[in-house]
C-alpha cells in the first residue's frame, strides 16, 4: 500500500505538506527547545509552542499558563520561583476547588477541578520526575486524577498487580453498559503518562471501546522495568490479566502508543498475535538510534536535554552515561522486527509531522513497508506528534482503529 499523503478532513482544510528528510543533528540548530522548557542566558524561560498548545487544549488555561511561566525563573528546587512551586501553587488552588464542589455534591465542577488539579501537577514533574518535589508533584497528578474519576460518566479502575519484583499499575476504563467491549492498550511516552490522556481516552470510550492505559517501562509507575530490557512482557503480562478476566472481547484488541509509547506499539504488534490493528503516532523506530556518535550527548547539553535525560533513565543509563549506549535496544530493524523481509500481518497506522527529526518520515515509511496492511498519515510540517493538527486528526485515528478492529472480529467470525 503507498502511503496516504494527508487525511481526507485536512484535505477539506487544505493544508499542505511538506515531506522532510531530518537527522537528531537538526536539533541542534533549533532556534528554541523542541521538546522541552529552559531557561535561556537572559534569563527568560522559553517553553515550546507545541507543548503550550498540548496543555491548552485540554483542561489547561493558555493565559494561566503563560502567566505562570512569567513567574518561573528556576528549573530546579522548591521554592517560590522554581518550576515545581509555581506548577504546585496553581495546582492546588484547583484541587482546593475540586474538595469543595464534590462536597457541595457538584460532579459536573468537581470532575472540571480535579482534572485542572491533575494537569498542572503533572506539569510540576515534566519531564524529569526526578528531584523530591517533582516526585510529589507527580504523586498529586496521579491522586487528583483518581480523585476526578469518582465524577467520569465510565468507570475506571485503578489495577494494581504484581509482576516480577514490583507492581504494575493500570487506569482500566470501562465503557458504560458494555458487554464484552474491544479493549486497546494506551500507552504515553517517557514524560507525559497514563493519567494525562483522559481527553483522548474519552473519545474511545464514547464508542464503546475499553481502554487499558499504563506507564511504558522505565517512566511513570513502571520505573521499575527498563525500557528496552522487557521484551515487551509488561504488556504481554497485562494481557494477560485482562484476557483471564473474562470481560472484553480478545477478537477486537487494539494499541495506541504516543511518541516513545508509538515504538511500542509497533514493537508489541510485531510479536504478540492478540493485538489486531496498532497505532503508532509519532513514535521512533530507527533513525534516532542510529545517531552519529556525540550528537546526542550533543543534544543531552541542549534545551531538549531533559526530555532525553527522562528517556535515558527509562534506558537503565546512569548520569553522563554515553547516551548512544544501548540504542541498539530500540532499533526496530537490528532487532528483526521491521525492515527487509519481515511482516507485520495487522494494520499499523503511522501518524506524525512530516518535520520530526525524532520520528522522521523514514520511519513511518518504514513501518508501512513491514505491515503493508497499514496506514501512514503525514501532517503537513509540523514536528514530532504535530500537536497542533490534534483537533482534527484523533478522532480520525480513533475511527480507523475502531474499523479495524471490527473487521477483525468479522474475520475470526
């Protein structure tokens, strides 16, 4: 199959599109961080547009959130100032809010409050999660996000059981009414986790489809694994638990992985024969492990350094580590799941900005080639998971999944 230059709704806008060959040496050269905040020689703190508009466009406050990056001047600590404090301060006046309305019995304000609560806490540990305070940050995002579940219109059901030397933790949501619903695998990347889809997850609910979401190994409430170590048996072991429950309909399992949750996707499809369509937006399969030597640690020195730092430690990599070290962990095609004579014999579909120097467009081709099933969408020119096409392209990505994975059941039928 080729591939599909452009969404049939981004047709109707017409938006162009630009096909870009990009290397991680690119970033270097970017004229502001592409992945994550910093605070630059003047001074002054530079956040990415991408990541403002990701935060706007859910429960976030774009005003509130740029007048709270007026008052940031430090990435590290914890006190007035510092990145952390300031997210904390905003974060508990509507956790505050939440305690009220929900006592006043208000599930409509209280659900609102606690999922504002739940998005500027997380904005306290991104992307690190690594320092004290960044650590109770999280634990707070994570907290009022289950407190904002009690007023969802599904259920969710936190999961917790054990596998190996630790626990895993899953946000199963649950369809109202639904007998034997389709279950799909949500996975994030190595700094935005489980509890902060819940806008993206809704819309799979709404048809009908049950949604298992948890942290990729070595992020989130999975730090105890090491991405790239696993094998993929957290997410073989999480199906299994979902399929001995008896409650979804194993013919109709699907995975949607953003960014580093994207290379899951297809790395899970490739080798577990329960998944029936994937999902791969935005996700990195080879170039980016392929790096020349020293440009990612380049990159690690850059304002996108904490993004990848939170990465390397998902990696098992130490401190000053050589971040090219174990990359061959990642490369789909060394690893002989992707590339010259291997298949992937379900539907992939690839998404992303056709500027990524993350997950460039050879990648998506490449996914493409190896699951001929598939589908690859390239947004214009935007970068890596082109935030700002969001609006119109999830919820055409859900109506393919949802397609795919009802001709699955009609195949096995």
């Amino acid at each position: 199959m080729h591939p599909v230059p452009l969404i049939p709704a981004l047709k109707r806008l017409r938006v162009g599109i630009a096909i870009a060959t990009c290397t991680a040496a690119s970033l270097l050269t970017a004229p502001e961080p592409a992945l994550a905040q910093a605070i630059m020689d003047n001074g002054r703190l530079v956040v990415p547009e991408r990541r403002t508009l990701q935060w706007a466009a859910v429960e976030g406050n774009r005003e509130l959130i740029e007048s709270t990056y007026a008052r940031i001047s430090r990435l590290t600590g914890n006190t007035p100032g510092s990145w952390t404090y300031e997210w904390m301060q905003v974060a508990s006046h509507f956790e505050a809010q939440g305690d009220a309305t929900a006592r006043r019995g208000d599930a409509v304000r209280a659900r609102s409050a606690y999922l504002k609560a739940s998005l500027y806490y997380a904005l306290g540990y991104f992307p690190d999660n690594a320092s004290p305070e960044q650590q109770a940050s999280y634990a707070k995002h994570l907290a009022t996000y289950v407190s904002a579940s009690r007023f969802f219109d599904h259920k969710m059901e936190v999961l917790s059981f054990p596998f190996e030397h630790s626990r895993i933790v899953v946000h199963l949501h649950v369809p109202p009414g639904a007998a034997k619903a389709p279950i799909v695998l949500w996975n994030g990347g190595v700094d935005w986790w489980k509890a902060g889809y819940h806008a993206l997850i809704e819309m799979l609910i709404r048809r009908g489809i049950a949604v298992a979401a948890f942290d990729l190994p070595g992020t989130g409430e999975s730090a105890a694994w090491t991405a790239g170590l696993d094998q993929g048996k957290l997410h073989r072991h999480v199906l299994d638990r979902l399929e001995q429950s008896g409650r979804f309909d194993f013919d109709r399992v699907g995975m949607v992985g953003v960014s580093f949750g994207g290379h899951y996707a297809v790395r899970v499809a490739a080798t577990e024969p329960r998944v029936k369509a994937a999902v791969n937006f935005c996700g990195p399969i080879q170039r980016v492990f392929n790096a020349p030597a020293g440009v990612l640690s380049r990159v690690m020195a850059s304002p996108e350094g904490a993004t990848l730092r939170a990465a390397a430690r998902a990696r098992g990599l130490a401190p000053g580590q050589d971040q090219a070290a174990g990359a061959e962990r990642f490369d789909l095609v060394r690893l002989g799941l992707v590339g010259e004579g291997h298949r992937i014999d379900i539907p992939i579909l690839s998404v992303n900005g056709g500027r990524d120097p993350f997950a460039p467009v050879e990648d998506m081709e490449l996914v493409l080639r190896s699951a001929p099933k598939g589908e690859l969408w390239r947004l214009g020119t935007s970068g890596h998971c082109a935030v700002e096409y969001g609006a119109v392209v999830w919820p055409q990505v859900f109506d393919w999944l949802e397609e795919k994975l009802s001709l699955a059941s009609q195949q096995k039928k």
